[in-house]
C-alpha cells in the first residue's frame, strides 16, 4: 500500500497520479464584508463553508453582499462546479460538492476553491473520487491547524493527493454504477430520516396526552433554591473536578464527563452537584440543544458544574425530579426556550430569567409519579426503535465508504481492454498543460476588472445528471401500528 492507502498494483489501463496532474486549475475566492444574513433575490451572495459541509450544495447557506462592494464576477458559482471547503472543522475540511443547478448571483468566499477537471478527466468521477476515503484521510493528514475547531488546507497540499486514474471510459463507467447504488443508498436513508421523525412524533405525541389537562407553572414556582449559574473554571493537572458540557448529552448527566480544574475544593463547594439536581445547558451553537437539561441521578465523587451550565433545585413536596427530566424534553417547552433563546456571536444563549418563565402542565405527586411510571414503558420502546435507526444508519455509511473504496482501487466495474490507458490521457494532458504554459494545478493568470456583473454567466459545460433516486431494491421498515404515520 502507497499514501492513502492505494494498492500497489494498478487495475490493467490505470496510473498513479497526483491530484495536480489531472485538474485544470484551483481557483479561491475572495474575502467580502457581508451582511450577516442571506442574499435576497437579486441580490449577490458569497457562500459560507456551510454550503459544502452536507454532501450537496446548499444554495442558501450564504451572506449578502453589500449594495456598492466591486467584485469579480470570475468568482460567480455555476452549474456543474466542483467545490471544496478550503477551511473548516477538522472533520470537514476538504469537504467538496458538485453543484447540479445553477445558483443565482452566488459568489465563492476565500474559503471555498473550484476545481476544474483537465480534458479528459469525467467531471463527475472527479467529484466523487474528492468524496472517496483515500482522498478524505490524505486531506486529514494534509490539513494545519492547531484546533480542530478550524482546519485549513492549502491549494499546493491539494493538488500533491495521491490518487489513481483510470481510463476514460472507465470513469464513466464507473460513476453509471456509483449513481445507481448511491441513490439506493439515498432512498435507504430518506426511510431512516422519517422513521426517527416518526419515533419522535409517537414519543412528543404520547407525552401530550398524559399530561394535557393539568395546570400549568413556571419553572421558577417549583425551586427550592432558585436557578444558579456554574463557575469559569480554567484546566489544571490536579486540580478538583468540573463537568464539561458533553455531561448533558442524554437525560442523565454524565458525571464521567469532567476536567480537572483551576480550583480547591472550598472554592468548588457551593457548585457541587446533587442527586436530583436538574442541570441545563446555558449555551450551545444549535438552537436545538440550547436549554437541553438532565437529571443528576446518583453522585459517586464530589464533582462542580461550570459556568456553562445552569442548576436547578427543586422544591420535592411540589414536583418529582424524574417528572421535570420527562416534561423538560416536551415540545411544549422546546418552543419556548428556542423561541425565546438570544444570539451572540452565532451562540444560542438562555439565562436565568428565561428558564425560570418556562411553563409546563404539572399534576399533583402521585400523578408525577405514575406518569413516570407509565412513561418508563414508552420511553424504553421508543429508545429500542431509535437503536435500530441508529444501528442502520451506521450500515449505510459504511457501504457507502465500500462503495467509494471499491469505485477508486479499480474494484467497482470491469476493465475494459479497448479502452485509452490512463497513461494516454494523463500525455495529452501534460502535452497541452505545455502548450498553454500554465504549471499545473495553478490557475491561469489575470487581471480583470473589478465590476458589477451584468447577470449569471452560463457554465462552461452542461450540469451533470441529477442523481435519480432507484426504489425497486427497497423495503420500508416497519414500526408498531401504534406510532402515528
């Protein structure tokens, strides 16, 4: 095995290339400063990095350029282009998308690049092999960065990739069969996506009903000793133990989930936590996880809560600390506090004086109780189902991996002997390369002038097919009668 972990022995036809030596050029854009809000129609947009991260290109993933700014309509996105995530988390930089449909007055950014396929080099088979595992762990390895929070990679460590080039014909071949198991894969995935919503819906639709005709009170009407923030504390090798924020990932904190802290144990004292505390997340970059809260079940060691966090004390004569973890996870109070959820900075933010107005049916103790009791049962079935969700959709990133593994080591299609070799066209494109005098991988030179376009140019080659979404192979999993279609 070579770099990337291609096979040694090429496939008959094939050649060991670098990424340079097959594409036209790599062209960035520019760097604006833009409204901090989607372009509006007609006006010109450049696009976030977000728009590259999914697997598709996302059009309204973008930020509106101001009236006046000049630019370079060069930079203008079109159908058919390859596009690729030159700076992101480190999980997603060097993430590339093929854009199907033209967009309207979109703009690349200074961290996004096109990559423009040599002739004779399919479009498609380009796009997908960027996709493809070998290239995605030559990019982890190639990208700088200290965080993994923002990782970059060059132009020149782009086009030093390692990769192999089949013939022509061959990657045509090749992009026919990925097509049509990629879209099974897709249609696989759709059932997936809607049978989580559906375990959801059953779960949201089961607790309505439960708990509907009861009264209703704020959080604040039901603590013992208010709601309290957590403490900034800085990491220190041995100092007393502070949770980190991944401690709310599920219902029950996960007191395993902590750092070493800045701090003695009288000073963290007043922030321990307790067995039946209710702690929530004060902050997050999803509106969807902000004011997510879990219960402080069982306290084996000391352990504080930090600034990220918010307590919860409750009043146990009033309400029964499993009842506010079940009804805290209600729709009912999701709307509210992401209604109600401020933004700073791209954080979603909740703070004491929201939690402490979020309202909620309450019934009298005995009534929590069975609730909870009744709830255990649905709430155990449901988690049964979202595991089998879960479990398959693993499945299917892996054969897609598979599939992508096999389509660049040759393994996917047959060879076909009367096909050009590889060698031919990796020549001709060398040959040519010379002729125009453009080093490879660089864009060619020059200097136009910054204007306002008059209108969308139209792309150098027609779009490449959607992908058609194939249904004959599938069958839709089934789930109990009693959960709402």
């Amino acid at each position: 095995m070579s770099e990337g972990g291609i096979p040694s022995d090429l496939p008959k036809g094939w050649a060991r290339a670098r990424l340079g030596d097959i594409i036209t050029r790599i062209e960035a854009g520019k760097s604006y400063k833009c409204e901090p809000r989607p372009a509006s129609a007609g006006e010109w947009g450049i696009i976030k990095v977000s728009a590259m991260t999914w697997g598709e290109f996302d059009a309204a993933e973008n930020k509106a350029v101001p009236d006046g700014v000049p630019f370079n309509p060069e930079y203008e996105i079109r159908a058919g282009d390859i596009l690729l995530s030159r700076a992101n988390t480190a999980a997603y930089v060097g993430a590339s998308v093929i854009v199907r449909k033209s967009p309207a007055r979109l703009l690349l950014s200074d961290k996004s690049l096109r990559i423009v396929p040599a002739r004779g080099i399919s479009r498609d088979w380009l796009a997908h092999l960027l996709s493809s595992p070998y290239i995605r762990s030559q990019i982890s390895r190639r990208a700088t960065g200290t965080k993994d929070s923002m990782r970059n990679i060059s132009q020149s460590a782009i086009a030093e990739i390692e990769c192999m080039v089949p013939p022509l014909g061959e990657q045509r071949r090749i992009v026919s069969a990925l097509e049509e198991q990629l879209s099974r894969v897709d249609v696989a995935e759709k059932i997936l996506y809607d049978s989580a919503h559906r375990i959801e819906r059953y779960l949201q639709s089961s607790l309505r009903r439960m708990t509907l005709s009861y009264r209703s009170v704020r959080l604040g009407d039901v603590l013992a000793d208010g709601l309290t923030n957590g403490r900034s504390v800085p990491t220190r090798t041995g100092g007393f133990p502070v949770l980190r924020l991944t401690a709310l990932s599920g219902p029950y904190a996960n007191l395993a989930q902590r750092k070493e802290g800045d701090w003695e144990a009288t000073d963290a004292e007043p922030f321990l936590v307790k067995p039946g505390d209710f702690l929530i997340s004060r902050g997050n970059g999803s509106v969807s996880l902000v004011g997510r809260g879990s219960l402080v079940s069982e306290v084996e060691d000391p352990v504080a809560y930090p600034d990220t966090m918010i307590r919860a004390r409750l009043k146990r004569e009033d309400i029964y600390p499993e009842y506010l973890r079940i009804i805290w996870s209600s729709m009912h109070v999701r709307q509210q506090i992401e209604r109600q959820a401020r933004t700073t900075a791209g954080i979603h933010k909740v703070n004491q004086k929201i939690l402490g107005a979020v309202e909620f049916p309450l019934p009298d103790l005995l009534t929590q109780k069975e609730i909870c009791a009744r709830w255990s049962e649905i709430e155990e079935k449901g988690d049964l189902l979202s595991r089998t969700v879960v479990a398959s959709k693993h499945r299917s990133t892996s054969l897609q991996r598979s599939l992508l593994s096999d389509a660049f080591t040759g393994r996917l299609v047959p060879q076909d002997p009367s096909d050009e070799s590889a060698d031919a066209v990796l020549a001709r494109i060398r040959v040519e390369r010379q002729a125009e005098g453009t080093p490879k991988g660089q864009r060619r030179r020059g200097s136009p002038a910054m204007r306002e376009p008059k209108g969308p140019q139209a792309p150098d080659t027609p779009p490449p097919p959607v992908r058609t979404a194939l249904t004959a192979s599938i069958t839709q999993t089934t789930f109990d009668q009693e959960i709402p279609s």
